[in-house]
C-alpha cells in the first residue's frame, strides 16, 4: 500500500464514518432520554432512501401507506385511552379533534401532496424535503405505539420490544419496496484534485452534512428550551419529571430527532452504495459500535468512536475484506471490556 491507496481508504472511511457518527448520535440520543437502546435506527436509514429512490423513478411510494396506517394506529389507542380515563372525557370533543388533526389529516395531507408531485420531476431539494416529510413522522409514531406504554419498564423489556420492531419494519420494508435494491442520483458529479488524490463532491456533500448538523445538534442542545429539557430528562428522568419537563413529550422529540437522522443518513448514503430493504441494520449496527464507544452517553466519544469504525472498515477492505465485518464488530469486544472495569455496576432496581 502506497500513500495514494492510503489516501484514498482514509477519504472512504472518513465519509461512511461520518454516516456512522450521525446514526451513533441518534442512538445515543434516544438511550440517554429513553433507556431504549434503538435497534429500528437502521430501518430508517432504509426507509429513507427508497423512499427517495422512489420518487425520483416517479413510482408512489409505498410509505405514505404506512404512514397513513401508524397514523390510524396511534389515533385508535389515544381514543381508547379517552373511553379508559373519565377524567378526561369532559375535554374528549376537543382532544379528539386535535389527535384526529395530529394523526389523521396530517399523514392523509403527505399523501395527498406526495399523490400531487410525485409523477412530476422535481428538483433534488425537493425530493429531498417530501421524503424527510413522508418518513420522519414515523419516529413519534413508532414511540407512541411500541414504546410510550411501557416507557417505565426494564431496560430489558425496551430492548425486546425493540428487536420485535425491528422485525417489523423489516418485514414491513420488505412488503413495501421488494427484494431489489436502489439506488439514488447524487448530489454532485464533481470531483476535486488535492495532490495526487481525487475527492468526489458526493463525499463532500457526506461529510459537509454530518459537520452541519452534528453542529446544530450542538446548538440545539445548548441553546434552545427543547434541548436543554432533553438534557434534563437524560440527566434525570425523575429530577425533569418534578420541575415541570414532560418525559413522554422528551421521548416523542428524540424519537423524531433520531428518525431525521436516520432518513438524511439514508439520503446520504444512497448514491455510494445500493440500499436494500434490510440493509439499514448493518448501517445502523455499525453506528451503535461507534455510540458503544462513547458508552451510549457522550456524544463526542460517540462520534470519534464512529469515525474510528469508518476507518477501521475502509482499511480492512482492503486488507482483509472478507472478514472487514468481523474486525469491525470485534472493536466491541476490547471496548466493553475496558467498560466493565472502568465503570462502575448498578442493580436494575437501583437505576
């Protein structure tokens, strides 16, 4: 391996890290607020980008479907919640009208716009703007179904209920865009010289994001009322439960943040590789190794921890890239050992 080879492996793994640091953040996101360790994030990733590839082949995509049924879902069990409590049935006229609004007529609006344009072409932003619009509502939607009625259960019931949707969405991905793959346009053709190394403007579209938006993360945490209350609520659920913070509302906002994260990562990632209807778990496993070296609570860690990933992935393609998976995943291995000793160990009860 010469410098030009190592350049090019580094410019690689610097890119598919910083999708992995994106994902990590989110898991970390939604840990630190929930105790739910997010094994869905990947399908996110999925659904964003054939979502994308969908409509930029001018085909309808299949979920506005299942965004209209989760809708329909969330609606049912919140009425059933109104019949079950009599102390808010005096108010039940008006909050049906505001859950109907919130999940019916909003998911029913995305199908109608998405029906509207989607045989038209439409420039890249816009394709864009209607796939985040179609697919991130999904995040409340799934929280409000699978994980809002047990959101004090054990940690281990939240990591059950989590494989099972996985599943789910899996088989669900599978109904909706088949057993083929996409792939999308890219953002740019372009291609720059540095030396002897050529970067592809797709690549820098990649990383220029994951910067953009790891720093408005940082900002939203930092300086806006939503954000610190999330901070709160990871700090202590109980601590930001007393001073007025509503946790289920904190878990609804990182679930939607994590499935933004999760689209823009599909979005970002499908011109480079072609995305399948299952391919969205790998993506997403790689970025909760990088969100397990920040030990699922520090961001920074987090993110270097997944950048590391990259790069580990890229080098050992080239060296060895029929166990590139295995080394990837065996990082975990040192790293939980240096946790188990460094950390210290709480009961269940205790947590």
């Amino acid at each position: 391996m010469d410098l030009s080879i190592a350049a090019i492996l580094a410019q690689d793994g610097i890119t598919t890290g910083a999708i992995y640091a994106l994902l990590a953040l989110a898991l970390v996101l939604v840990f630190s607020v929930t105790r739910v360790i997010f094994i869905p994030q990947g399908e996110f990733v999925s659904y964003g980008a054939l979502t994308l590839a969908a409509i930029q082949t001018q085909k309808f995509p299949a979920t506005c479907w299942l965004l209209i049924a989760m809708g329909a879902a969330c609606f049912v069990v919140e009425a059933a919640g109104l019949v079950r409590h009599a102390e808010r049935r005096r108010h039940a006229a008006r909050t049906l009208v505001t859950l109907a609004s919130k999940y019916l007529l909003f998911p029913v609006a995305v199908y109608a716009v998405t029906r509207g344009l989607f045989m038209h072409p439409l420039p890249m932003v816009v394709q864009i703007a209607l796939t985040l619009l179609i697919v991130i509502p999904m995040g409340p939607f799934v929280y409000r179904l699978a994980y809002e009625p047990i959101a004090e259960a054990t940690t281990l019931l939240l990591l059950i209920v989590a494989v099972a949707v996985h599943f789910a969405m899996v088989g669900v991905g599978l109904v909706m865009f088949g057993a083929e793959g996409s792939r999308t346009t890219a953002f740019s053709d372009a291609t720059f010289n540095v030396g002897s190394m050529m970067i592809s403007g797709q690549s820098l579209w990649v990383v220029g994001t994951a910067v953009v938006l790891i720093a408005a993360l940082y900002l939203y945490f930092d300086r806006t009322i939503s954000g610190k209350a999330l901070r709160a609520t990871s700090v202590n659920r109980v601590g930001a439960r007393l001073v007025g913070i509503g946790t289920t509302q904190a878990g609804r906002l990182a679930f939607t943040l994590a499935a933004g994260l999760g689209v823009l990562c599909g979005i970002l990632v499908a011109p480079l590789t072609t995305i399948y209807y299952d391919s969205g778990f790998l993506i997403g496993l790689k970025g909760f190794v990088g969100a397990i070296i920040g030990g699922l609570v520090s961001y920074p860690l987090a993110a270097a921890g997944s950048i590391l990933v990259g790069l580990l992935e890229s080098y050992s393609s080239f060296w060895a890239s029929a166990y590139k998976e295995v080394i990837v995943f065996t990082l975990i291995i040192p790293v939980l050992l240096w946790r188990s000793f460094v950390s210290p160990h709480a009961e269940e009860d205790e947590e």
